[in-house]
C-alpha cells in the first residue's frame, strides 16, 4: 500500500507534465498558425474590409493570398461580403477567392449576402458557384435566412436555383415557418410567404410543437398570410 501511495503523486505529476506539454504544443500551433498570416494577407484582408480596391489590387500583384484567413477564419472575401464591398469582391473571386470559405461562425460570402439582403453580391456569388445547399450553424439555408428577415429579392434569386425550400433547421423551422414565427405580418414577410407558396413550400410541414404556419398566423392575427395559407390548402 505505501508503495503504491508513493507512486501516484508521481504518475499525477508525470500526467500533468504531458497535459502541459500538449497545451504549450497547442499553443505554439496556434501561435504559429497566426504568423503563418503575413503582414501582406493581413492587409489585403483590412482592405477589402474597407474597400479599398487600388490597395486590394496593389497587394495582389504583391503577392497576398485570397486564401488567408485571420484567427476568426475571416478571408478578404469574407470581409469583403461582410460590408457589401461588390467591387472588391469581384477583384477577389478574380484572383481565386472562394465563395463557399467559411469563417469560424459558418459565415460564407454566399451566406453574408442571404442574411444581410445584399442582392447584387448573391448574384456574384451564385455566377461564381455558390453552393445553395451550404448551411450556417443553425442548420440553416440561405433562403430560411432571407424568410427570416423578409429579404424578398433575395428570396426571388435563390427560388430560380435548385435550393431546398423545405430544408428544416436546428430549431425545426422551415423557410415558411420563419417568415410567419420571426416575421412582423408586414409586406416583406407577407410577400415572402406568398412566393414561398408559389414555389411549392408545404404549407403544412408543422414545428416541434406541431404547429403549422397558418396556425402560427393565426396565433398571430396575420390576416392576410391566414388568406393565403387557407387558399393553399394550410391547415
């Protein structure tokens, strides 16, 4: 028994050594990781942050890579998206940069654009294949995150692609369901259902609780979206 005693302190120390030696290693590579992103990158990435399009340029032809990332997983393209910089993004998906590259929040310059409602860099985007299947960290396609926030242009482009219209998210919500749960019942969600509708959403497909989307309208007095789900067969 004593001998044993004596050996554990010994064996917790020996762990604790190795347990410190990953972390120190962990966090070498993650300091190595960060250097790994030169003065160059780091530049291109706050340029097209800005929109700075003869710096962008400049740093290009200098050598910056559109691939770089800073420790958020943020590329210039990203940055770029984030701030609805469309000319800059065009330099960028020139010179290679990748418009499906997520960032550490599962933001893509694709999915920045159905969310914020910035039409003409979807459709950069999508002529420079985005992939409309790609989802963010709700589970969520680009078109439930243009029916959240009534984004109807958005919602008009990702209708002419193959994307799906009743892909369920991490919440069980529907593209539908989120233009009747989060919307306000005002124009924009209102013309949201009604193109999803139109589209072939099913009008019936319920949330966890089993709640329809004209349950949730009428729940909340949405007249006109009751109308249009009633007149589409919503139960």
């Amino acid at each position: 028994m004593n001998h044993r005693s004596k050996q554990v302190p010994a064996r917790r120390r020996f762990v604790a050594g190795i347990a410190a030696t990953v972390m120190a290693g962990a966090g070498l590579s993650a300091l190595s990781q960060e250097r790994a992103l030169n003065d160059k990158d780091r530049e291109l990435i706050n340029a097209a942050s800005r929109g700075d399009n003869p710096s962008v340029q400049r740093l290009l032809q200098a050598g910056a890579s559109v691939q770089a990332a800073d420790a958020d997983g943020v590329t210039a393209l990203i940055a770029a998206a984030y701030q609805n910089r469309l000319e800059t993004a065009k330099l960028l998906i020139a010179a290679g940069a990748d418009v499906n590259r997520q960032d550490r929040t599962r933001q893509s310059a694709y999915l920045i654009t159905t969310s914020d409602g910035y039409v003409e860099l979807l459709r950069l985007t999508l002529s420079n294949g985005a992939d409309v299947q790609s989802k963010d960290s709700y589970n969520g396609t680009g078109l439930i995150r243009a029916a959240d926030r009534g984004h109807v242009e958005i919602i008009r482009e990702l209708l002419k692609t193959p994307i799906q219209i009743d892909h369920v998210n991490r919440l069980g919500w529907t593209a539908l369901l989120e233009a009747v749960i989060l919307g306000n019942g005002g124009p924009r969600h209102t013309e949201t259902v009604r193109l999803l509708v139109a589209a072939g959403a099913n009008v019936n497909l319920a949330d966890r609780d089993g709640m329809t989307p004209l349950a949730h309208a009428r729940q909340r007095g949405y007249r006109a979206m009751i109308a249009m789900l009633e007149q589409a067969g919503g139960r």
